[in-house]
C-alpha cells in the first residue's frame, strides 16, 4: 500500500495558537474543597480521579475536572489512584483506619460507581502505577516490599525488592516498571513486570517518578536531588544541565517521553521540558503548596492537585500522523479529538474524513486508524473535531 503524507501542512495548521506552559492559563475546577493529596489522568486528559490522605473522599470528573462526583467509595486515608489510558478503570488503596490494612478499591466505569476487591497487610502505602489498560499494577510502600498485579488488583504478589519504596511508574504494557525510595540510595528497574529488578545508584530523598508508555525513558525526582534521567530503560543514567537541584515533589512525563513536567515547592515553581529532559525552562504554578501533577498523553493538557482545588490548564495539541507497512495510521492519543482526513490529489484541495472511528491502542497509548485495502495511494492528514 502506498501512502503519501503531507506533514509540513498539518504541522502548521495544527500548531496554530499553541502556547508555551509559561503563558498558559490555569483554571481552577469545582471540585468541593479539600486538601487534595492524590490525583490521576486518562490519556486525553478527560477523566481525572482525585483523592484525599486524611480520611477523605474519591472524587472523579469526566470532563477535564469542569464537573466532579463523590460515588460510593468511603472516606479512607487514601495513598494513590491510577487510571487505565481510557479512564473506564479506575484504582484506589487506603487504610480505612489508623494503622488497618490496605484496602484496594476499583472502578470499571470512571468512577461512577467502587468496590473493594482486596486488601494488603500494610498500612504504609505510598504509591501506585497501572498499565494503560488497567490490568497490571504496581504498588509501593514505607514498611512494605513492591506488589504487582496482574489482575486489576485482585490479588497480589510481592517482588523481591526491599522495604521504604515512596514511588513507582509503569510503562503502557506494565512489564516496564521503576521504583524509588526514600533512604534508599538506590533506583530499581524491571523489565519482567517485576519478577528481576536491577538497581543503580541515586539519592537519598527520591519522591516520585514516571517513564514513557514504551519504558525506555524515565524520569525520577526527589527533596534535595537533582532530575535523574534514563533514555535506556533504566539501563544508564543522566543529569539534566540547567535544572535544579532543589526540592522535586512530583513529576509527569507524555507518552513519548519528549515532555515532562516537575513540581518543586522550594521556589514553588514548574519546570518544562520539550526534549525529554535536554533543556528546562521554569513557570509559575496555579498555586502555592501543589501535593501532584500529571499529564494527558500527548503532554498539552495538565492538571494539578493542591488545597482546596483542582487546577488544569490546556494548549492545542499538535499530533504527528505515522503509518506503518499495514496501513495502520497512528498518533499518540491527542487531549482533544482528531479524524483522519484523505485527499487523492493536493491540487483540488478535496478532503474527505474518513468514517472508521480512531481505535485505542493501550499498548502503545496510540489511537490507530486502519485503511481499507482500497486505498493504494492518497494524502492523509488529521483534523480536530
């Protein structure tokens, strides 16, 4: 199948009025005011899932945090949410009183409705990771080893990995998987979905992370420390020249590991990076005191987790339009809807979209378009709807 691209075209048409994170707006959203400590993103940025460390509740909005609903998930100290790539799988754990085990709670319809599915023996949790379609997790804690699931958390297995782990993220597939700690002096990385970890050398104070849906970037901040960076997997391991070393509290990174966002509350700054962590350039936040940011997918809309509110702010998305020999057209799943459009001949300017809606791909947390076989030759672009 031949396929011919107009990329120059779509590029400028579609970068038209994006913004740097420097001049974009915050909003502050309606969620009922909290001291939000925990928060999570589907991959375009629409379903968010916040929640609450003192005996609080689970909040979730479908929307990009415009509206927010409290369903039946009880008030528990919760440690850590996580959502699936499609926001349908939501995942919550939490003792329910001083000291009690760890309940974990899932929601398979973006929060509209929990239940508890299992329960772990500390009370210590500190965070969660979940692959793209839900069904593997990984979970963290001060007086406990890692656990892994394989089930949507259902049950548990512990890896082989010490005690006093403060974070962990997870690649789209979840065979991918890095944690750090605190007093650990050390970062591990699985390639097995946990069953080997190797380790490296790093700080003392390691606070969060985060890795690229494919595994091979990641990103691990911490109170004190610089921003280690690895392009490898974990593999090796690199510093970053302009950004700080100061008090890193969380940090999230786009599907393609070219964008990556750090919160650090030294300065109460937000620091950006376009080059997968090359170069860095500072902002200020939507407030002072953030406890979590993540990201969509494609890095252009970003939500933060502070006192009393939720804050999101977005830029329009500029989405590169790949094919491979299947004639399977792809882009990394964008933060507002795109159609892929196709035209015969550049000259009469005739673009017709394609009625075969985009196809999520939790794999590569790509929405995929497939061509019929009828298409031997034609241009191709993607429009927003």
């Amino acid at each position: 199948m031949k396929l011919r691209f107009v990329a120059p075209m779509i590029v400028c048409a579609l970068v038209i009025g994006a913004r740097p994170l420097s001049a974009q707006n915050w909003v502050s959203n309606s969620v009922p005011p909290f001291s939000w400590q925990w928060l999570a993103s589907s991959a375009n940025g629409n379903v968010l899932v916040t929640a609450v460390n003192n005996y609080g509740p689970i909040y979730t909005s479908t929307n990009s945090g415009t509206d927010w609903t409290s369903n039946n998930a009880p008030n528990y100290a919760w440690n850590a949410v996580v959502s699936s790539a499609d926001g349908t799988k939501l995942a919550a754990a939490g003792p329910g009183a001083y000291m009690s085990p760890t309940a974990i709670f899932t929601s398979t319809n973006s929060g509209a409705s929990w239940g508890q599915v299992s329960t772990l023996p500390s009370a210590e949790t500190c965070e969660m990771a979940s692959s793209a379609d839900g069904s593997r997790l990984a979970l963290t804690g001060w007086d406990m080893p890692i656990y892994v699931s394989t089930n949507s958390g259902v049950s548990w297995t512990p890896t082989g990995t010490p005690n006093q782990y403060t974070t962990v993220a997870s690649s789209a597939d979840g065979t991918k998987l890095v944690a750090a700690g605190w007093n650990a002096s050390v970062i591990y990385v699985s390639t097995n979905g946990g069953a080997i970890w190797t380790t490296h050398g790093a700080g003392e104070a390691l606070w969060g992370s985060a890795c690229s849906a494919d595994g091979s970037k990641i990103v691990v901040i911490g109170r004190g420390e610089p921003i280690y960076l690895s392009r490898d997997s974990g593999t090796t391991w690199t510093e970053p020249t302009n950004a700080p070393q100061t008090d890193w509290l969380s940090v999230a990174m786009s599907a393609d590991g070219k964008k990556i966002f750090a919160y650090e509350d030294m300065d109460n700054l937000i620091y950006s990076s376009t080059d997968g962590g090359c170069s860095w350039t500072s902002s200020s936040p939507p407030a002072f005191g953030l406890s979590a940011l993540v990201c969509s997918a494609d890095g252009n809309k970003l939500a933060a987790a502070g006192y009393n509110a939720i804050y999101t702010t977005y830029s329009p998305p500029a989405p590169q339009l790949n094919a491979d020999s299947s004639g399977v057209l792809s882009w990394i799943v964008a933060s507002t809807n795109f159609a892929v459009q196709e035209s015969a001949d550049l000259a009469t300017g005739n673009w017709n979209t394609l009625t075969n809606s985009p196809v999520l791909n939790p794999t590569t947390v790509r929405d995929e378009v497939q061509l019929s076989p009828s298409s031997n030759s034609g241009f191709y672009r993607l429009i927003s709807q």
